[in-house]
C-alpha cells in the first residue's frame, strides 16, 4: 500500500487520486446556466472556519450567537472534542439553508467549501518545517456537470477566481492550530472542558471573544493597552487573528501576547484553591498552559 493519502482513497472516492499544485491546469467551469445548476448544495456537509462564521453573520447582519443558534450545528474534530461547527440542514433534508432557487443567497459571504469547490486542499507540515505545504486535487462527483465544461484554468487562478486566498490567509493561524493539535497527540494534554469552550469562543464566538477580551479577567492576565483592545473592537479581522493567537497561547503556551507579573502564578494559585474545593472538577487533569 502507498504511504500517499491520495493513492489510497477508496476506489469510488470523488477525490482525484492526482496532486495538483498551483501551477496545473484543471477543466472546471460553474455557472448560472449549468444542467446541474444548484445540485451541489441540496447534500451538504460544510464545516465552517473562524472567516466563514465572521462573514456570513456579518453579511446575514446577525449577532454571533444568533448566527451559530441559527445556522449551525457543533461537532467534535478530534476524539478530545476540539470543537467544530457545521452548517445546519434541516432534518429530513440536507439542503444547504443558504440555497434560493436562483443560487446561493449568501453568494458574497460563502464559505471556504464552497469556494474551494471542485478542488480540495490537504495541507501538512513536514517535521521542523516552519510552514505548511499545501496540495490540491479534483473532486469528482457525478452529478457535478462543471468537469464537462471547455475551460482550462489553474489552480491559481481558480483560488483568485474564488477568493480563496483572502480565507486561507486569515485562517492561516487558526488552521496551524487544528493541524498541531492533530498531529501532537497526548503530548499537550487532554483539553480540559473550560479550554474547550475557550476554543469555541475564540474561533467562533466574536462577540463573546470581544467581551472576554475587555473584561477585568482579561486585564487581570494580560498586557495589552487600552488602546489595542479598542482596535480589536473595531476590527473584526484583526479581532478573529488575536483570538487565534490567544488559543496559541493557552493551548500550546506560545507567549505571542504579554502576560502580566505573576498573572500566572496567580491564575494557577486560584485553580489550586478550586481543586482542593472541588477534586472532581474536570478542569483538574489539565496540564498545559491554561490562562483562561
Ligand atoms: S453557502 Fe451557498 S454555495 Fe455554499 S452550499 Fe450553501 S447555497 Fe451552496
Ligand atoms: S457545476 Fe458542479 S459546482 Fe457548479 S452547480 Fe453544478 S454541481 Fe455545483
């Protein structure tokens, strides 16, 4: 058997067993007078990243808990629970909610997938590499027509075509994550469930981010002036990369943001105290870098 990912797809996979780089060439074209026009959002199952969430409540002009109350469903991304959200569809039908008869009616505010689509992305990171590698290949399902078209385009020009590359970029730091967290195995400690909600709150959650980021507990932690966390509420790109650096930070304990005297030895003193109050807390078998 290969060691390739790619080589050992099930023999009815839609993934094209071919990595494709930037510079090929694929044969794809989707448009409004397509056959199968809308096909391709009537089965979904569309994770969605930080950006995603960040755009389509923005554009749906919703807060954030009523945008993932509304339109998503949680799912777990790893057996330790790392939290993820989905698109929610309604029971009985897996239609996308977003879908109109004319198109997608959140066109401008799609998602990733569904830029993406009909590529898909594998990123990996070689050991002690300091970036990550990223390939594509084709997906090819039946139904989808766009394969039949008479158009060459490269991948690159597909991603600027679909706007990937401003999505990838913002998540880049978010995505690093998943991909540590992934492939580090127990060596970072189960997640205790308060790092599991701080997860979700951080990559999903802006309004509560932007909350906890101007709250006292925060400032009791952190060193960051006034002046940056009125930026971060006036920024939600720049507020969705800091909350990525502060899951880093309390995941990984990566000191990218600075941390006030003692903050530390405070925080872990209070949580002492919490455990010797209560030794069934969950939190208590946590032994990474927790500031939260
Ligand atoms: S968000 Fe738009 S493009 Fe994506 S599945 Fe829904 S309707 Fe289709
Ligand atoms: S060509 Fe493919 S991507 Fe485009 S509408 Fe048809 S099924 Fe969907």
């Amino acid at each position: 058997m290969s060691d390739s990912p790619l080589e050992n797809l099930p023999y009815n996979s839609p993934l094209q067993p071919i990595k494709l780089d930037l510079d090929n060439k694929i044969k794809f074209r989707c448009h409004k007078d397509i056959a199968c026009f809308n096909e391709c959002c009537k089965k979904i199952d569309i994770s969605l990243t930080p950006y995603d969430v960040l755009c389509l409540q923005k554009h749906l002009n919703l807060t954030s808990n009523e945008f993932l109350s509304q339109y998503t469903v949680p799912f777990e991304m790893d057996k330790d629970g790392i939290p993820g959200v989905k698109i929610k569809t309604a029971d009985d039908n897996l239609a996308c909610p977003f879908l109109h008869e004319d198109g997608c009616g959140v066109y401008e505010a799609r998602p990733t997938v569904c830029r993406y689509y009909a590529l898909g992305l594998m990123s990996m990171r070689k050991e002690n590499a300091i970036t990550d590698e990223n390939s594509f290949f084709l997906v090819k399902e039946d139904h989808c027509l766009g394969h039949n078209e008479d158009r060459e385009i490269s991948v690159a020009d597909y991603r600027t075509e679909q706007g990937v590359d401003e999505y990838d970029e913002i998540n880049r730091e978010w995505r690093q994550i998943i991909l540590k967290k992934l492939s580090a195995g127990p060596s970072i400690g189960k997640p205790t469930p308060r790092s599991l909600k701080f997860f979700f709150l951080c990559s999903y959650n802006f309004d509560s981010l932007l909350a906890f980021i101007q709250s006292d507990n925060f400032a009791e932690v952190y060193d960051v002036s006034p002046e940056e966390i009125e930026q971060l509420g006036n920024d939600d790109i720049a507020l969705l990369k800091f909350g990525s650096k502060l899951l880093k930070q309390v995941l990984f304990g990566e000191m990218s943001i600075a941390v006030k005297d003692n903050a530390l030895q405070k925080r872990v003193q209070r949580r002492r105290e919490q455990i010797q109050a209560d030794p069934d807390d969950p939190n208590a078998n946590y032994n990474g870098p927790e500031m939260v």
